[in-house]
C-alpha cells in the first residue's frame, strides 16, 4: 500500500517499554491517523486547485514550482528529522513538523502572487517531511510484531480515503470558496493534532548524541533546487544566469557526493545500489515519481483549461489514479513473493505504458472520462511498480539496513516528484514560448484566464486554446517516455531473484 511505502526509521532513541494499550492507544491513533491525513491530502487537493490559484494570482510560467518546491523541501528535510528523533525523540519533532506544516498552509492561503506561494510551499514542504517519518514510526512503538500489519492497513486507509477526498475537495472549495481555504482548511486540524497528541502522547527518551547532516541536506537542496530553475527558468533568464545556475548546482552536486562516500551516517546509501536489483529498484521508483506528478500536477490543467469543464470534474479525472493504486497495490502485495518481483514490477511497467500512451492520445474531444481511464491505467501501473520495489528492497537487506534501504527508496520517490514536476514544466513552458511566436506576457495572460472556474472561456480566443492544447501534449509527450523508460526498467529487474 502508499502508506506502507512510508519510511519507518530505525531509531537509537529509547522509548516506553510499555506502550500505551487500550483506549489511549487508540485515541493517540486517530490522533496520529488526523496528522498523516493532512500531508497525504495536500498534494491531490493542490492540485486541483492550481489552476484556479493561477488564474487569481498569475504567474503561469512558475506553476511546476508550486509543486516542486513542496516536494524539494520534503525529500531533503525527510532523512534530517530522522536524525533529530534519535537525539530528541519522536514527539517534539512530529510536533514541530505539524506546527510549522500549518504555518505554511495559512501563509499559503494569504499569498498575492506565485513567488510568495512557491517560497510558503518551501515552508509547508519543510514541515511535511516530518509527518510521514514520524507518524509511521510512532505506530511501529505504539503496536507489537502480531498487531504492526493491521496498524499499517489504517494509514493505508488515510492515504487511500485521502487520494479519493483531495481532488474533490480541492474542486469545490476552489469553485465555492476562496482558494485559500485549500490550503487555511488544514490549521483546525492541526491544531486539533497538536492538542491531541500533546495530551495522549507520552514519550520516555534518553538523548543521545545523533549526527545530523544538516550541511549534506543543504548541499541536496542547493543542487537539486539549481537542476529545477535551470530546467524550469534557463530559457527564459538568458545564458549568463542559465550558466551560474549549472556551476553551482554541479558543484554542489559533487560536494554532495563526496560528503555522502565519506559519511558514516549517509543521507543517501549509495553502497546499496552495489546490489543490482535494489539499483533498478531504487531507479524504477524514481521514474514512478516523475510519472505520478507529471499527472498530478497536468491532467486537472488539461481538463478544465482545454476542455472546459470544472474543477470538480477534473478531480473526479484525476480520483481514477488514486482509485488503482491502492486495489493494485493489493494485488501486487500478494503476489510478489509467489510470483517474483521481476513479473509483478514487468506488470505494473505495462500498465504505466499503457497509460501513457492513453495520455499520448487526449484531446479535447474525447473528454474527461479518457482522463479518468488513462490516469487509471496509470495509477495501476504505479501501485504495482512502488509495492513491488519497496517489498523488494526490505526483502535485499538485513534487519540492520532495512531502515536506511527503505528511507533511500522513499527519498528516490520524492527526488523524481521534484525532478518530474521541473522537467516537465520546462517542458510546458518551452512549448509555449516557442508556439506563442514571440507573443510573449500577452497569451501566458489568456492562458491564465482558460483556467478561470467560470467566466474565463467565454470570450477565449481559439488560437490560444490551441496553443495550451498543443503545449500539454508536449507534456504528455514527456508523460509517454518516462512510461517507457518505466517499462524498460521493470524489464530489466532479474527473474531469478525471488523474495524469502
């Protein structure tokens, strides 16, 4: 399930040695489930409504980085909060992520242009990178051996039952109400977390010293965010910027790199990627990543900016992906050991293929249902690939390593999001300067007012409809390659190794 696929550190901090049983463990749970529920909701629901938030704020050519910047910030801080559980304990810094979560949800909502959004999603990035660590691991102390699996099925309903609400939401609040209610939605529930947890959540901990990288996470970001604004910006801040940007990100990188070969604490396991299958692993999760946001982020773009419907029915589009990721993720989880994780990830490659071909083939005329199917087809595809490859990767490692295999899994996911949501929006943005012949602000405006819930496309010029329509099929373009290179990956995946 998505919610398994949550890392759960390996902590040296100690904890009760008799959890709490009953009904306070029960209460801290649903406590724990609210908390979970208001980082696996934010990507679904914002996307939906980004293209309202574009139409109110402008800013069209920094859309991608609505999302990217989120998942930039979540990805490098994710392996950080783990090292500061081992020094503090669990509960100071789930605390301090959700606190720090809904301080970028409310600057969120108040943000007057698209800039301002991006730097708050950095923010509420920042603080959901604590969430999912933190959640997960916390129910791992709260339950013994026997009773893990069935906890675990309960996030997987957050996530599942998230997936389905998120676009919904997102539509009617954005067709409604102010957008700023997808993101000032959440502070009451935070809050409500932050109370709860407070109460009912007790926590032994000794401290202990714990190494934490801040300098390697900066080194990630600085080079990750460099790769993201050369892809997303070089074309349009000319060639002296463009090449300052490469420099720094390459140096970064390399610094990186180095940093990691010689910790003995890594953010990211390079050693493990010695090991064949865990690479192509690692490598398949990553394309999945890119391929996931590249639908998140477009498909709701696409349904309500070209064929003009609303918000609410391009979340119904995209609530199809959601739908087959969690039944496939069923499927796969039973099927992988039987039947080796070569056949089950070479099942999920075809279905991501055939997704993206689907996606090849949208027009306008077909509608939104052709969305919904292709974005099924994906979602299917998805819940085969990530089920398979995060089983896989446990199952490669011993006990001592499992946690650092799966946080490096779970970062390779995030990493694609962000590598996915910047190439791809370089992607739309090139298409649209290059098809706009010079026309410059002027049709990003018209652009802009194709997303507008009601009212924008009456007076729409044709051409520019054709011209979002031409520029999202690059898009989709992008979408089709990373299904095959999917494909090509599961393809790869040894049949001999089989899963004990």
């Amino acid at each position: 399930s998505d919610a398994a696929y949550h890392l759960t550190y390996m902590l040296s901090a100690e904890v009760p040695s008799q959890p709490p049983t009953g009904r306070r463990r029960g209460v801290v749970m649903a406590f724990l489930m609210l908390a979970m529920s208001l980082a696996a909701i934010e990507g679904t629901i914002v996307a939906t409504a980004m293209p309202s938030i574009v139409a109110s704020v402008g800013g069209f050519e920094y859309y991608a980085w609505v999302f990217a910047a989120f998942l930039l910030a979540q990805a490098t801080s994710t392996p950080l909060y783990g090292r500061l559980a081992d020094a503090h304990g669990r509960k100071p810094v789930l605390l301090a992520g959700i606190a720090l979560f809904m301080l970028g949800s409310a600057l969120c909502g108040f943000a007057t242009s698209m800039p301002l959004l991006v730097a708050f999603r950095v923010l509420q990035g920042f603080g959901a990178g604590a969430v999912y660590p933190m959640v997960t691991t916390l129910v791992g102390d709260l339950y013994e051996v026997k009773d893990r699996g069935m906890a675990q099925a309960y996030l997987s309903n957050v996530w599942g039952v998230s997936a389905v609400v998120g676009p919904l939401l997102g539509g009617a609040l954005v067709q409604h109400a102010h957008w700023g209610w997808v993101f000032w939605f959440n502070v009451p529930f935070g809050l409500a977390a932050i109370v709860g947890l407070g109460v009912y959540l007790h926590e032994s901990v000794k401290r202990t010293d714990s190494r934490i990288d801040v300098l390697g996470a900066a080194l990630m970001f600085v080079a990750i965010g460099g790769l993201m604004l050369f892809l997303t910006q070089g074309a349009l801040w000319g060639p002296a910027a463009t090449i300052a940007i490469v420099v720094v990100a390459c140096a970064a990188g390399t610094a990186f790199v180095r940093r990691q070969l010689g910790s003995v604490a890594p953010l990211i396991g390079f050693d493990l990627w010695r090991d064949p299958l865990i690479l192509l692993a690692d490598a398949t999760t990553f394309m999945g990543g890119m391929l996931m946001i590249g639908l998140i982020t477009y498909s709701p773009t696409y349904v309500q900016g070209v064929m003009g419907y609303s918000p609410t029915v391009a979340g119904l589009a995209l609530t199809a992906m959601s739908v087959g990721w969690p039944l496939a993720s069923a499927v796969a989880g039973r099927l992988v050991v039987p039947f080796g994780p070569a056949n089950t990830a070479r099942v999920g490659g075809i279905a991501a293929l055939i997704g993206g071909a689907m996606y090849l083939a949208v027009t306008p005329e077909r509608g939104p249902w052709w969305v919904a199917a292709s974005s099924l087809a994906v979602g299917v595809g998805l819940g085969f690939i990530m089920t398979t490859t995060i089983v896989t990767i446990q199952s490669s490692v011993g006990w001592q390593r499992r946690g650092s295999a799966t946080a490096g899994n779970m970062l390779m996911r995030l990493l694609g999001n962000s590598v996915g949501a910047a190439t791809l929006g370089a992607v739309l943005n090139l298409a649209l300067v290059r098809r706009s012949a010079g026309a410059g602000q002027a049709v990003i405006e018209e652009v802009q007012a194709l997303l507008e819930p009601a009212g924008g496309r009456v007076a729409a010029d044709p051409g520019t409809l054709a011209l979002l329509a031409s520029s999202l099929h690059s898009v989709y373009v992008g979408v089709f390659v990373i299904a095959v290179l999917i494909c090509l990956l599961a393809w790869l995946i040894p049949r001999g190794r089989r899963l004990a």
